[in-house]
C-alpha cells in the first residue's frame, strides 16, 4: 500500500510541470506580462538661421585720419644753430585732416586671424598710400548676435606724393613717408549670411614721418613737415567675409 501511494505521489510531481508548461503554451499572449525595449527616434534637429562669418573676407572702410607729427625742440634748435635761423618746432608741425580709403582682406575665423589693409589718404596738399600689416589680432564671432567683436596690433608704411606745385624739385614725386605703430578696435555686424558692416578706430601712439609740401600763402617755396607723434583714425564700412 505504501509502495502504491509514493508511486502516485511521484507522478502527480512530473506531471504538474508539463501540465503548466503546455498551459503557458497554448493562452494568448499576453504583452502586458513581457518587457520589451522601447525605441524613440530622437526628432530632427531644427535647421539653423543663424548668420555665420566666413574665413575669407575682403571689403572697404571710409573715415577720416588725423595726423599729428612735431619734430623735437632739440633738432630744430641745432638747424637754427648751423644756420643762423630763429625757427620754432611748431613751425614744422604735422596736423592735417585727411579723407581715408580703406581696402582690407581679413584671413581666418573667429579667434587668432590675418588682416592687411591699404590704406589710402587724401589731403588737402598731398595724398598718402599705405600698407597696413596686422600680425596679430584677436576676436571672437558669437552666433546669436550675429557680430565680430575683434583687436588688432601692427604697423602702417605710407609713401606720400604731393599734389602739383609750380616747384620743379617736388612736382609730381614721391616727397615723403610716413611710419606707424597701430592698435585697432573693431566690430563686425552681419545682418545677412557673409554680409557684414564694420566699423573700426585705430590708434598710433609712436608715428615718425616727413613731408615735403608744396608752397602756400605763407611760404614761397616747398617746406617740410614731420616729425614725431601720433595718428588717430575712425572708419566705417562694409565686408564680405
């Protein structure tokens, strides 16, 4: 009797799993009872509309440049010496307002760049063309404002011809030339993609130069002018970059 009763004990044991395996089987599925990876396609990023500066640029600046050169007392007082004169370092004094065209070519993206410029300068007795050689400069372009704002360290060497004068010894020649150390603020706005307006004022803390200008009402014969000093500008105008 025992021997019977462990027998069925056994059997009721194996087959309970297969009962609940085929149970499992044959039901619906049910997709609720599994977990299953969801994937969400993340949405497409938004084309954007902002302004961007290129890395090569080329455009113009029209401003106005003031010259302001006096030679030292010291070197006047030795000519008046040698020749007997009574001059004054004023006499020889460089102030002139001048109308100045800028072409520029702008190299490099926002932070270190190139930039060289040609600047040409008309005043009321002579005109001045120079070239301007930046080596170092500094800006940082920021997309939400659509603007430039950059720093520039060089030098400008300017050769200067004088307009027509009835003196023989200076009519129509290059008379003269003018040196600069220059620093420059500027700020570049594009209000359309690569189309920019800038504007910029320079600086000349340490400007050596000399002129030789034809004659006026106070003098007869061509003079001289120049000295030591500094140059100041301010510009506007517009860019391809």
């Amino acid at each position: 009797m025992k021997v019977w009763l462990l027998c069925l004990v056994s059997l009721c044991l194996i087959a309970a799993p297969g009962a609940a395996h085929a149970d499992w089987g044959d039901g619906p599925y049910d997709s609720s009872s599994t977990s299953a990876a969801t994937v969400t396609a993340a949405p497409a990023a938004p084309a954007s509309d902002m302004r961007r500066m290129g890395w090569f640029g080329i455009g113009a600046r029209v401003g106005i440049t003031q010259l302001r050169l006096i030679p030292p007392a010291g070197v006047v007082n030795d000519i008046d010496r040698i020749t007997g004169g009574t001059a004054v370092a004023d006499q020889f004094a460089l102030r002139s307002n001048v109308t100045t065209v800028t072409p520029t070519l702008h190299l490099g993206g926002s932070g270190f760049f190139l930039k060289l410029d040609l600047p040409i300068s008309f005043g009321s007795s002579f005109t001045m063309v120079g070239l301007g050689l930046y080596p170092i400069n500094f800006g940082v372009y920021f997309d939400r404002f659509a603007m430039f704002p950059y720093l520039s360290f060089g030098g400008v060497a300017s050769i200067v011809t004088s307009h027509a004068t009835p003196d023989p010894g200076t009519s129509n020649k290059l008379i003269g030339g003018v040196f600069q150390a220059r620093v420059a603020a500027g700020l570049k706005y594009f209000p359309l993609h690569n189309l920019g307006v800038s504007g910029e004022v320079g600086y000349s803390p340490w400007t050596a130069g000399a002129v030789a200008l034809p004659p006026d009402s106070a003098s007869h014969a061509t003079h001289f002018e120049g000295g030591f000093g500094s140059v100041f500008d301010l510009a506007l105008g517009v860019e391809w970059l």
